[in-house]
C-alpha cells in the first residue's frame, strides 16, 4: 500500500506573524462540549453575569434541563474587595456538591473578571480538592479570554488534568482530544481491529477511566490546539506520536498508519481493516465537494483547525488556499499537516484583524471561513463564509465523517447558487 504523502510541502515556508486587533471567542467556550463529555465533571466558571450570559447562549440550554456547568457570580462587592471572594466560594462549592453527588470532578474554570482581581483559584482548587477527596477532585484552569482562543480552553482544561494522573510503566497508547462519543467508539473500533492495545483516552467520559502515564506511554492527538497538554504529557515521559491529523480519508489514514507503524502491524492486516471505510470515505468526498474543486478558499485565524482543514481541502477536495490564518502555529503539532500541504499559500500566524481583511478583500476567495463575528460584514459585502466555529461543534474525525466535513465546507458555496439562481429568475 502506498499513501503517496510528499516528503515536503509548506513546513518552510516563512510565516507572517502578525500582533493585532482580534476577533475570536474566549475559552469559556470549550465548555460545551467538555461538560457533555465528561458525564461525571462539573465545570463551574468564576466570572460575571457576561459569563454565564455567554455560555447559555452557546449551549442553547433548556430550561428544564440541569446541565453540568454554572457560573459562581462575581458581584461588585466581590470585586471592589469588600467581599471574601474565597470564602463565598468554598460555600457555593459545598452547596453545588451536596446538591449534585453525582460529581465526581469539579473543574473551577477562571475568567476576565477573576484573573483582574487576581483571584488564586489554584489555591482554591488544592484546598477544596482537600476539603472534599476522596469523593470530588478539584482542578482549575483558565477559560480568560484577554489572551487565548476559544479552543484553548480544552488544552487548559486537559494539561490541568495531566500532573494529577496515576503514574505507569505499561506500555500503552493514549489518545488525547475530546471527540463526540460516537467518534471516538469508532476510532477505538479502528485500532481494535488493527489489534491495537490497551487504549486510554483523554478526557476519559468518566473520572474512574481516567488514564496512567509514565515513559512507555505513546500519544496520538485528535485535536490541533493540544500545546499545553501536549507539553504536560511529554513532561510526564510519554512520546508524542506526530502525524497529520485525522481529518478526512488520506488524514484518518495517515493518522493510523503512524500508529499501527508504531505497534508493529503488518501492512496486509492494515489494508484489510482500512480498505472498505477508505473507500466509503472516499466516494462520500468526491459526491460532496463536487462544488469545491477549482473554487480558493482563505483561512482567518480561529480554532487553530486551519492547517489540517486547508490540507484537507486542498488535497482532497481539490480547493486552492490562498491565506491560512491561525492563532498559533505549533511546528511540533501540525508540522505533518504542513508537509502535505501544497506550497503556495500565505502562512500567517496570529492576527492583525484590519490588515487580513485587506488581504482578504483583494484576494476576493470564492469561500472565507472566519470567526462569527467576521461573517455578517463579509457576506454583506458579497464574500461566501463558513463559521469556523461550526467545524468545533460538529463530529468531524476520521473515515466515516469525511464526507460530512466536505460538505460542511460545500453548503456555503451551493446556498449561493441557489440563490443566485432566484434572483436570476
């Protein structure tokens, strides 16, 4: 079998690093899928009225419905500091807990207001973790948004886990992201059939799976905007195993076949498991991004997706990047996604928000996938947007999504000629 991958691509091409203006969403965000992985967690954000406002919103929460998230409210006493902010809130937490037995991980999550008035939520979190083990362990990390993306908030929350994970000497594979529970039970399907084993995950969907790491644990990364946890893991003694990222059928494939190189499987049994799942992914492609080949496509910087997607896009969907935009450009995480990806586009990483959109608006790309905030301006301009946000919320990995992916990126392009189409009638 070859998968026919170049051993070079876009890896040397200078990067234009910009610090600006930006527009992105913080990393409360990462919340909303986090608390419904994780059936046993709480994520309890220490901010204001905007806060809880904010995650509301995106979770399009019922009001019947008793979701495993809340807002402990800093008021104006707390932060004029005439209030023990501390003190309220290990009663808030005993309230929460004696409400909710059901908790099992208590996630103290820190925002713009708490880090302004330098509330120490990590002491907090080792005093309540006292107060409240073995039953409640208790973690903190920052979903602030003065200097992160919203997808950081995943890496913080995860990287925040790793110190306190058991120690192991066992040999085991470790994948690292939070993926819809039907995706990740077909990625362990996968690697089962390879006969790949013992498997962890993390974020485990429950604190009593939680994994071990030590020096013969391997990783693999589901997610891009890993760098913290990435970080955390390798100080802990586990091996990274880079490889692009499973986006799409030559990235799924790509992706399991550094794993199974890593744990010995034959290149026969690889080709028996991955053949009839490559071949469905592949016709799913080529049905949905019918409108993508020869249309460009531009990248602003958002969900730190944009690498593997633009490879995706590019190689399988037959689109021609003119700009790929991202937050941060971690080499160690998405350096195999730059070698696929075909040289030619402008590589920027960071934002000056004003000078991209005049890159932007002279390049005029047939499809612009940006940040919410950036695409009403855009569409009223005439410009055809993809909310990068979108590519988040939505089961996107491996063989059996490929096709969804697609089309999450055809949908803009078809909306538009149909209604060209009616206006022209």
């Amino acid at each position: 079998m070859s998968l026919d991958l170049p051993s070079t691509g876009c890896r040397s091409t200078p990067v234009l690093k910009e610090r600006g203006q930006r527009e992105v969403f913080c990393g409360l965000t990462g919340i909303i899928w986090l608390h419904r992985k994780m059936q046993d967690a709480f994520f309890l954000v220490v901010g204001s009225r905007t806060c809880a406002h904010l995650l509301q919103a995106a979770a399009g929460v019922m009001i019947f419905a008793e979701p495993r998230f809340g807002t402990a409210i800093l008021e104006e006493k707390d932060l004029a500091g005439l209030a023990d902010a501390n003190a309220e809130l290990d009663r808030e937490v005993a309230r929460l807990l004696a409400r909710r037995p059901d908790i099992k991980q208590l996630f103290l999550v820190g925002s713009c207001p708490s880090e302004v008035i330098k509330l120490d939520l990590a002491r907090a979190a080792e005093r309540l973790s006292g107060v409240h083990s073995p039953h409640v362990r208790v973690y903190n990390y920052s979903g602030s948004g003065i200097e992160t993306t919203f997808t950081q908030g995943e890496d913080a929350c995860l990287a925040a886990m790793v110190p306190t994970l058991p120690a192991s000497t066992a040999r085991e594979l470790l994948i690292v992201g939070a993926m819809p529970d039907v995706v990740e039970d077909q990625c362990l399907s996968l690697l089962s059939q390879l006969g790949i084993g013992p498997v962890r995950m993390l974020p485990a969907r429950r604190a009593g799976d939680l994994p071990a790491v030590g020096a013969n644990t391997v990783f693999a990364l589901v997610q891009p905007f890993l760098g913290d946890t990435h970080a955390a893991l390798t100080r802990r003694g586990a091996r990274h195993l880079a490889a692009p990222f499973p986006f799409g059928e030559e990235g799924t494939t790509a992706w399991l076949r550094t794993i199974a190189d890593e744990f010995g499987v034959s290149r026969d049994l690889f080709e028996q498991v991955t053949a009839a799942p490559r071949a469905r992914a592949q016709k799913a492609i080529a049905t949905q991004s019918q409108e993508l080949r020869g249309k460009s496509v531009f990248f602003f910087p958002d969900s730190q997706l944009e690498i593997p997607l633009a490879r995706f896009l590019t190689r399988e969907c037959g689109m021609t990047a003119v700009e790929v935009g991202t937050p941060y450009l971690h080499e160690g995480l998405v350096g195999p996604d730059l070698d696929l990806l075909p040289t030619g586009p402008v590589i920027s990483e960071g934002q000056d928000v004003e000078k991209q959109l005049d890159r932007q608006r002279a390049a005029a790309p047939d499809l612009t996938v940006c940040g919410l905030g950036l695409a009403n301006p855009l569409e009223a301009e005439g410009h055809t947007t993809k909310w990068a946000i979108e590519l988040v919320f939505t089961p996107v990995h491996f063989y059996e999504q490929a096709g969804d992916l697609a089309g999450l990126f055809s949908r803009p392009l078809r909306r538009k000629a149909i209604l060209r189409k009616e206006a022209a009638e």
